[in-house]
C-alpha cells in the first residue's frame, strides 16, 4: 500500500496549487443577506432538523434509568469505566481528548485532559490504547444510515427518521450486509451494546475472556441482576421493573443486553441540542448573526466561482451532513488499526468495504455545536476550529506542516507522518479518478475566521452552561449501585 515513487511526488507537489480564492463584493449588509437567504432557499434548508422526528425526552423513565447507567460503572469489566468517561455532556458529550484512555485509567473520575492509563496496564506503552478520536453523543438520534467514524452499525435501508429499520440493521455481531436480530429499532440502540464488550473501552482485556460478544453482554446484565459479584448497593432490579412495569416477570427477562442497551440509547438520544444562532437565522431572524458570521456562512453553503469553498457539499442539510465517507488525509496519531506496512494506519471505512473509493474514509461528522465537540479529526489531530479548516483547504500543505499540540503529549506519534502521507497519496489518485469531493483552495486568514466564525453559530448555547445541562448530568440523582463516575477535571473541579 505504500506509495513514495518520485513521480508521484511531483504530481502530488502540482496537485497542492489551489483551484481559486475566495472572494466577495456585497456592498451592504441587505444585499449579503439577500444573497445568503438564496442560497438557503436554493438548498432547502429549514432550520429544524428535529421535524418530523420523534425523539424521547430526557424526562421519560427510560432516559432517566439510562441516564443513571450511562454514569455507573457496573458494565465495564474492571469496575473502573462508565460510558460516561467519554461522552460527558459538559464535555461536548465527548471527552475533549485526541484519542481517549478507556480502560486501566490512573483515576477513573479524571476525565478529559489529564486523564491517563496506569503504567503497569496491559499494553501500555504510555499512550492511548484506543484507536480513533470519541465521535459526540449529542445529537445522535438524527443520524439515518451509520454510526461509528467507520459507519459499521448500518442501516441496511434508510431509517425514516427511526421509526423503524426498513430492512434492519447491520452490526459487527451479523456482519455488513447481514440484519442483527438483536440491533433494535435505530442506530442508537444498535450501537449502544459494543462499547461494553469492546476490549479497550470498557469490556477490559481480562472480564469474560473467551466468551462471545452477547454472551459478555449477558454476563453484564448478569452481574446487574445480582448474580455475579456480590455488589454492597444494587437497587438496579427495582429500577428496571419500575421502567419496564414488569414487577412480577423473573428478573433474567427484566435486565436484558436488550433492556440494557435500550435504556442507554434513550438517554443518548434524549440529548437533542438544536437551538442555534444559524437555525435562528435560517428561519428569519436577520439580526441572529453578525456580518462575519453571514460572510462565512456564505462562504461555507456557496460553490467555488462566487467566492465559496462548497462546505455543503460534504457538511449538506439541517444536520450538516451528508452521512458518507471521505478521505480527507486527515493527521494520523495513534495505534491506529493495525493497517498498513506500518501496522499503525487506520484505513477508515476501507475496513468494513474494501473499496478503492473507502481508503482513509471517515464518516462526514454533524457540525451541529462543533465549537464544543473537539479535537478534530478522527484521531483528534487538531485541537481548534481554524485549523481544521485550514486542513480542509489544502490537506498536503497542511500535513508538511503538521505538529501536534495538543493535550496529549504522550499520544502515539512515531508513524504520523508516513501513515498521514500515506492518506495523501492516496487522496489524490481519488481526485485524479473523480471519486473524491475534496478541492484544494486559495485562502487568506480572514476566510478561516470568518468560517470559523459561522461553524460556532451552529453551537445551542445549553451545552455550555451546566445550569441548563443540569436535566443530563447526576447530581441530584440516586447512586444505584455505589459506582457512579464522580466527574472531575484535571484540577479536581467537579465537571
């Protein structure tokens, strides 16, 4: 796979000259507007990507009791992991980390930076042991056709808006193109049974060794109902026959993988944060933006010849997505997958369809409050807004001059830049045969504030503010079973 001939090289030197520069000559701030409203309109966009959605709130019996296991650490294997520990609501519903540390931490309530593995932890070697960058749990109700970076819980058919899997839901348990009986309805229920029985996240390299994935599952649900390791606290019994109004069923058919994963997905899903400053605008309120956050709004939804970088093309509809998968040669930190001569590269969604077109692919993510969802990138290259867009713009130049600086300082780096150029090799073959949307651009600094500034509109003021995020966070909540994750950041702030 490896690809370092010299004429390549020259190639790749020509294909880094940029296609234009940006540039607009509104006269007023109306006749911005004017023109940004058509764009709108030529795009359909409404500024409502709930409609006609159904989402559960976070008020509902099953997204409280999957709110309570969401921040319990009964179903990792070691007792020291709770999904929570990567998907915290003051944290983006992410984890603000390159590449996060799952199991084996040092303190299991440090999340974020600072958050380490102990040194005597299997596989240690002073980084992460995941692979990729933690994807949001904000918002995850809206996607359709895939879930993970690597789109491996799959919509066999387009979900309507979840009101059921047309021709059901694949999984890593069915494999691709084959329906997982136990998938469930959508894709939030699909995915939320693999974290707990993923090695490095929270299964841990030594709970159930040698049982299948469902049958860990089972032993977790196991372990909730009592019939495992003798817990001091365990008021889950109760809980689950509350929810599920099933006092008198045995218990084996109340806390099920499925109640389990049920629970969790209606939590997940509960978290819908949509009230923006762009929505706002996009239904008529003029004044909802400034004049740079309308400039780079316009530069982001319009094509190449009137001043735009064509960001919808990728980024499209309410959600900003077109939920596929592109190359986008992206910084490459980490373990990686195990791909490659490397052993160390992540070939992206290459990995579940073995497709020329799926090499270094990663899933189009939701810009919906992307101010608050870094670092960037599927192993969490960059750290800020303007330099992803930067990235964006010209992925060749931007990996000469890539250098980590993030909070991770231990995070694996010894074949970043051959596994990166790898990606860049092969990103431009898929733009010399047409199978890639990726341009290179002409840009000055204020085209990257000015699209920075738009991308932070698209932020619901709620996830910043702990008082409104209060209904998704514990603190008011029973501690069922005496393992919650008591969240602190790296100065031991409660989070």
């Amino acid at each position: 796979m490896k690809i370092s001939d010299l004429w390549l090289a020259g190639f790749l030197f020509l294909f880094s000259i940029p296609t234009n520069a940006s540039t607009l000559n509104f006269t007023s701030n109306a006749e911005l507007d004017a023109a940004l409203r058509q764009r709108i309109s030529q795009l359909s966009l409404t500024g409502d990507p709930l409609s006609p959605r159904s989402l559960p709130s976070i008020n509902t019996t099953k997204a409280q009791l999957g709110k309570l296991l969401f921040f319990s650490k009964i179903q990792s294997g070691n007792f020291d992991t709770a999904c929570v520990s990567c998907h915290h609501p003051m944290l983006g519903g992410a984890d603000a980390l390159s590449i996060a540390i799952g199991v084996d931490t040092l303190n299991p309530n440090l999340l974020g930076p600072g958050r380490e593995h102990r040194s005597t932890a299997p596989f240690y070697d002073g980084g992460p042991t995941m692979p990729r960058n933690v994807p949001t749990s904000f918002n995850l109700g809206f996607w359709d056709k895939h879930i993970f970076h690597d789109g491996r819980v799959e919509a066999l058919l387009p979900l309507p808006f979840q009101h059921g899997a047309i021709g059901g839901i694949s999984t890593p348990d069915s494999g691709k193109d084959l329906p997982d009986p136990d998938a469930g309805n959508n894709l939030s229920t699909a995915q939320a049974a693999f974290p707990q029985i993923t090695l490095e996240e929270m299964r841990g390299f030594t709970f159930a060794e040698g049982l299948s994935n469902q049958e860990t599952r089972e032993r977790v649900a196991a372990r909730m109902r009592g019939e495992l390791e003798p817990l001091a606290l365990n008021q889950w019994p109760a809980l689950f026959r509350e929810t599920f109004n099933l006092p008198d069923v045995p218990l084996n058919e109340v806390i099920t993988p499925a109640a389990i994963r049920e629970v969790l997905a209606e939590y997940m899903r509960s978290q819908v944060f949509v009230d923006n400053p762009w929505f706002d605008y996009v239904q008529g309120n003029t004044l909802a933006l400034t004049p740079q956050e309308k400039r780079g709004a316009f530069k982001f939804l319009s094509r190449e010849n009137v001043g735009g970088f064509n960001c919808q093309n990728c980024h499209s509809g309410n959600l900003m997505t077109d939920e596929g998968f592109h190359n986008l040669a992206m910084p490459q930190l980490g373990r990686g997958k195990g791909d490659s001569y490397t052993r160390t590269n992540d070939f992206g969604r290459y990995r579940e369809t073995y497709r020329f077109n799926d090499l270094f692919a990663f899933r189009t993510p939701s810009l919906l409050n992307v101010e608050v969802t870094g670092p960037y990138g599927h192993a969490g290259a960059y750290g800020t807004l303007e330099d992803t867009i930067r990235h964006h713009m010209n992925p060749t130049v931007a990996i000469a001059r890539y250098q980590y600086d993030g909070t991770q300082p231990s995070v694996q780096q010894s074949d970043m830049q051959n596994n990166s150029q790898e990606a860049i090799n092969i990103l431009f073959v898929q733009q010399i045969v047409g199978v890639s949307k990726l341009n290179n651009h002409a840009y000055n600094e204020e085209d990257i504030q000015d699209l920075a500034a738009f991308l932070r509109t698209l932020t619901d003021p709620c996830v910043k503010d702990r008082q409104c995020m209060a209904p998704w966070l514990v603190d008011n909540d029973i501690d069922p079973d005496g393992l919650r994750i008591e969240a602190v950041d790296i100065n031991l702030q409660p989070l």
